[in-house]
C-alpha cells in the first residue's frame, strides 16, 4: 500500500502512467483478470458495521501530512483495505449459453433428426420403410417441443417487460421510445490524443474578454453566505441521493453511505480543505469513457464523453454546486423563463415547446410574420472558456473564496480517455468543462446567462396585446430558439450571439 510519504515524493511525469493503470485496472479487467473490489449488500448491516469500525482506526493510523496529501490518498487507502477484504469481481467470461430442460430436449432431437437423415440416405428400401415411424415421430415431438419452448420464452419476456414497467416506467418507456446505441470506436491512440488536443486546447486562454455593461441587479446580503465551511449534513445529503458510478480511485459513494464513521473523516478533512482554499489533484484527474450517441457508430463524432471523478471531490464540488443554484435562482440572477436545464425546479423542454408552438400558431391565424431560428451550438461544453466563467462568477458577486476554489480548480483540469484496446496519456483542459463533474452544469448555466442577457438586450420579443413583450430568446443548456417579428431583428440577434 502506497503510503502518503510516497505519493508526495513521486514526481507528476512519473504519477501519471500509475494513476491512469490503476483507473484501467479499477473500471476494467486488471492483469490479474479481476474487475474493482467487492462490496457488501446494503442489508448486510453487521458487515457495514464492522467496516466502518476497522476503516475509521486505518484512516487515523494512516492518514498523514497536509489536507492534499491525505484526501489524495484517503482513496487508495479505503480501496486496498477493501479489496484485500472483499477481494474484487472477477472479470466476465464468455462462456457458450447453457442449455436446460427443453431446451437441451430440443437440441437432443435436433442431433437424432440429423443422424436419422444420414441413416436414410444409405438405407436400402426395406430399411427406410423403418426408419420412416422414427423420422415422423421425432419430427413430430420436436415441432410440439418448440412450440412450448417458444410460449414460454414469450410468456417469459412478457413478464420481464411487464416487470420493468411497473418498478420504473419512465426508464422502461424511454428505452423503447430512444434510438438504440451501439458501436465500437475505430481509432488509434495517436488520432485520439490528436483530437483531444486539438479540441480542449486554448491558445486565447490568456487573451482578456471584454467587459460586457455592468449587471443591474442588486446584491441581497440576507441570503445565507456562500462561504461557510460544508456541514455534516450537506454531505451527508449528497451522499444519500449520489448513485453515479466511483471514479478513478475505485471508491464508490455506498461505501461513504454506509459508513457514518468514514463520512464524518472526509467531512472533516473536506472542513479543512474548505479553510485551506485547497483542491487535491486527484480530484483534478477525469477518466473519460466514450459513449455511442446512435446505432453502430464508429467515428469520433458519434460518440460522448463522460468524466469519471474521484466521489470525494464530486461531494465536495456537489455542495458549492447546490449552494450556487439556489443563490443564482433566488436572487434570480437566471431568468428560468428563458433558461430552463441546469436549473431544478423549473419546468423545461415541454414549456419551451408548448410556448413556440403557441406562438407560431397564433401567427399563422393573424397571418403575421415571425422568424424562429433553432440554434444547436457545436461541443458547446468543450468550448466554453474558463475566463467566461470567471467572468460570470464576478459578474453575478460571487464571494472571493467560491471563484477562488473554482479558478483553482480548473488550473490543473486533467482528462485521459480510455478505449477497449489503450489508454490515452493526460491531456489538460484549457478550454470547455468535464460532463460527469457535479459543479459544471450551473458554472455553463451562469456563463450562457450572460450570453442570453447581452441577446435580451439587443433585441425585444413578440409584442403581447397587453404591451409586455416575450423573451427574445429561449434556452436549454446550449440549444436557443430565437423567436422575433422582423428579419432585420433576427439578423441582429445572431450577429450578437454569435
């Protein structure tokens, strides 16, 4: 077990292969065959027990040094205990279906219909008049075995569905309803590293934005502050309602769950690191997976990525990210008319449709002009800058220590992408944030808020009969619908936010 002396004293060029072999190793099959470590079942409460017990006098033996050093290797602590107590799933074997009942009936008759053919073909006559009973009989036999074996495998699959619908029947509808994903990615490591680097790379990076209008909000000091350290319970919420998968150092967010004794370590070490401004680099390095977005892709386009984060960081990052959301939303820095995704709460894709529908059928009856544009902005996500989001932090009077840890944070961004054949080295993110981490939903919300504000202001919306006017603009997340009278307005929008 590597101990918080040695992970200090190990240089990042030679870190960083380690690190990456052991997200390989944890998410996928390791050289021993094996997959990440066993756990407990949640009712197996003595078990979770004992665990937390044995955990807490480890953590207290071994933890050592700075904040950094001991939530870097708070993980790799927790994961070698477990794993040398639990041992690790093995990895999946393909082995061939097993037959039973019926079905090896079927198979059984299937083989003595074929040696009865053979047998026919080198009868004489007198022998095929006995050999012909024998034929129909199994031939017989084997349509009515089918039959059953075909009944039963739709009875089955009828239950199955009927199962699924009733523990979750929006999952189940949406299953049917979306287009199947499939695919394998056909790409070489080279090509992959090249269009990573190509694509959260920012030779802008230290060019100054300009400096929009100043905000005309005011700032209400009566909301609670930003900059408390995080309380027991606010993690403890973030754990009870997490079930995303665990990141790259194995742990999953059942095991904090599960164990109060252990939550309440990392509560503490998360208190002080909150004091210290300090983000470990652990929670700074992503394994991306690549996930199809349709049937039989293969190109890098049809693919998304997703980010796994070690579940500590996610915590910690989870709530600033909730305490942020409300701030935002009760001041109402974002209009939630205009902005719907990233905001909970707030009806979203049905209301915006339900709206432009509205709208453009009430043109059609008047017979009056209006010109929708459907924006879809290409990687919108990888390619927001990280000055935007200072910018907006500033722009929306975030606290100091909030932009702080933030601006820190995406310092030191780290992403590698793992295929089924390699592993890609490190690859840091100068531009665009990470999907899967838990703080950068509301950080694009807040950035695309001053998009959508500079675009409000450039241009007004369809005039009501009462004299109020629409929202020129409406988004979600990165899609806009621009909705306007004339074409000249509409020109003028896209000039602005483009």
């Amino acid at each position: 077990m590597r101990t918080p002396l040695d992970h200090q004293q190990i240089p990042e060029h030679q870190q960083t292969p380690t690190i990456r072999n052991q997200a390989v190793g944890r998410r996928g099959k390791n050289r021993d065959g094996g997959s990440w470590s066993k756990w407990p079942k949640a009712n197996e409460v003595a078990v979770w027990q004992q665990l937390d017990k044995y955990l807490c006098v480890i953590l207290e033996r071994s933890l050592r040094g700075q904040v950094e050093t001991k939530l870097n290797c708070i993980g790799d602590i927790l994961y070698e205990e477990c794993r040398g107590r639990f041992g690790v799933v093995p990895g999946k074997q393909s082995a061939g279906p097993k037959r039973k009942g019926r079905e090896r009936e079927i198979e059984q008759l299937v083989m003595r219909r074929r040696q009865l053919r053979k047998q026919w073909r080198k009868a004489s006559n007198e022998e095929k008049e006995g050999l012909k009973p024998l034929w129909e009989e199994a031939k017989k036999t084997l349509a009515s075995l089918r039959r059953a074996e075909r009944i039963r495998k739709h009875r089955r699959r009828k239950e199955k569905e009927r199962s699924s619908f009733f523990k979750n029947p929006f999952k189940h509808v949406r299953r049917l309803l979306e287009d199947k994903r499939s695919g394998k990615l056909d790409i070489t490591q080279s090509e992959l590293e090249n269009h990573i680097r190509e694509h959260y790379s920012d030779p802008a990076r230290s060019t100054p934005l300009g400096s929009p209008a100043p905000p005309s909000f005011l700032f209400d000091a009566a909301l609670p502050k930003l900059s408390d350290s995080p309380t027991l319970s606010e993690v403890a919420e973030v754990v009870r309602r997490a079930v995303s998968a665990p990141g790259p150092n194995g742990i999953p967010y059942k095991l904090y769950k599960y164990c109060p004794g252990v939550l309440k370590h990392l509560w503490n070490l998360l208190r002080v690191a909150w004091k210290n401004q300090a983000i470990p680099s652990e929670w700074q390095r992503a394994v991306t997976v690549l996930i199809p977005k349709e049937a039989n892709s293969t190109t890098i386009s049809q693919f998304r990525s997703i980010a796994l984060l070690n579940v500590e960081g996610k915590i910690f990052l989870s709530i600033h990210a909730k305490r942020l959301t409300n701030y935002l939303t009760s001041n109402g820095y974002i209009d939630t008319i205009c902005q719907k995704a990233g905001v909970p709460g707030f009806p979203g894709c049905v209301e915006h449709s339900a709206v432009i529908w509205e709208q453009i059928q009430k043109a059609k009856r008047e017979k009056g002009d209006l010109h929708v544009v459907w924006l879809d902005l290409a990687n919108a996500y990888g390619s927001v800058p990280h000055q935007l989001i200072e910018y907006a932090l500033d722009f929306f009077y975030i606290p100091v220590c909030i932009r702080t840890l933030v601006v820190k944070y995406f310092e030191d961004l780290r992403m590698c992408c793992t295929h089924q054949d390699f592993t890609t080295g490190w690859q840091r993110l100068e531009v665009g944030i990470a999907m899967g981490c838990s703080i950068s939903p509301i950080l694009f919300v807040a950035a695309f808020e001053i998009i959508l504000i500079g675009a409000r202001k450039m241009v007004g919306g369809v005039k009501l009969p009462s004299g109020q006017r629409l929202p020129p603009v409406r988004g979600y997340m990165d899609d806009i619908t621009t909705i306007l009278q004339t074409a000249a307005c509409t020109t003028r929008l896209l000039k602005r936010i483009d």
